[in-house]
C-alpha cells in the first residue's frame, strides 16, 4: 500500500518508491446525511466546497491529473464542477461514469442542467448501463476505484466504497464531515 506523504511529493512502499498516482476517483456521502443537506449557502457546505477544492488542487499539484466521479447530486457533482473550473489554469482532466442512461431523469431542473453541462465539459463520458438496476451505482462505484490509483471519500470509512477501494489496494484520503 503506498502512503501519501505531501512534504516529500511522492510514495514508498516497504522503504521503495513506487508510481505517482494518476488517476482519482472523488464521491461521498448522500447530502440528506449532512447537516446542510440540498443548502449550497449554508456555511458547512461552502466549507465543504472549500475543502474539496484544497484536495483537488493538492493532488494535482503532486502529478494526479485525472479525475473520475459519477456526478451524482450532491458532492460528486460538485467536485467535477470544481475540476471544471480548474481545466483552465491547471493541467487537469474530467472524467464521468455514468451508472445509468437516465440517471438524472427526476432530478429538478437546476441540479439536471449542472449535470448536462458537466458532461458537454467533460473530457470522456461513459454509460455504463441503459437501464437503472438495483446494483448499477455500486457497479459504477467499482468501475470508479478500478480505474483509479486512488480515492478521495467525504465522509467517513464505513462506506462500500472505501472499504472496496482498501479491498483493491488503492489509497484512500478521507475528508470528513
């Protein structure tokens, strides 16, 4: 397993160095589980925002250029906004996973609109199902970590994905809440 140390800009594992991470996946926890819920003005979730943009920026600058999440409501989406908005001074790359065709099907209209225009931005999309199954967001969430060298999670580390990600080996870095 290889461990992040930011002073020194890159990883050992066992006393050896190994490869710089390339590729990171960003997702975390449902918004209805936060104090702030669906309120962008409430002061926790502009904090959350603001550490969210420290992390990417902070794994960007230590060589992680591309980012993968399934920009569902919430901080995966708000994540690939930030990356978005990073494209034009940073050496930085979006990628979306999409668990289903329609996934934003009943979403409202503000957070379908966000979603659209991340995709047109975006440097690849991919569907991964026509159709909503019952397994489709874990299957994406697998899809996710196995195409990354890592996971940055907001929340904490009970989630299916985290302990997916340890289960494969990757780097976690946790924010929580």
């Amino acid at each position: 397993i290889c461990f992040y140390l930011p002073f020194l800009f890159h990883y050992i594992t066992n006393n050896r160095f190994c490869t710089l991470p390339k590729f990171c996946t960003i997702s975390g926890i449902d918004l209805s589980k936060t104090t702030f819920g669906f309120d962008e003005k409430h002061h926790d979730c502009i904090s959350l925002k603001l550490m969210l943009l420290k992390k990417i920026i902070e794994l960007n600058s230590i060589g992680i250029t591309d980012f993968i999440c399934n920009c569902d409501t919430g901080i995966p989406l708000w994540a690939a906004e930030t990356i978005l908005f990073l494209k034009n001074q940073q050496s930085i790359h979006l990628n979306v996973a999409v668990p289903y065709e329609n996934q934003a099907m009943r979403w409202t209209d503000e957070w379908r609109e966000r979603y659209y225009n991340i995709h047109a931005q975006a440097d690849s999309v991919k569907i991964l199902k026509t159709k909503f199954t019952d397994t489709c967001y874990q299957e994406c969430d697998h899809f996710m970590v196995d195409n990354s060298d890592m996971l940055l999670f907001v929340g904490n580390s009970d989630f299916a994905i985290v302990q997916y990600a340890k289960q494969n080996n990757k780097t976690v870095m946790l924010i929580n809440l």
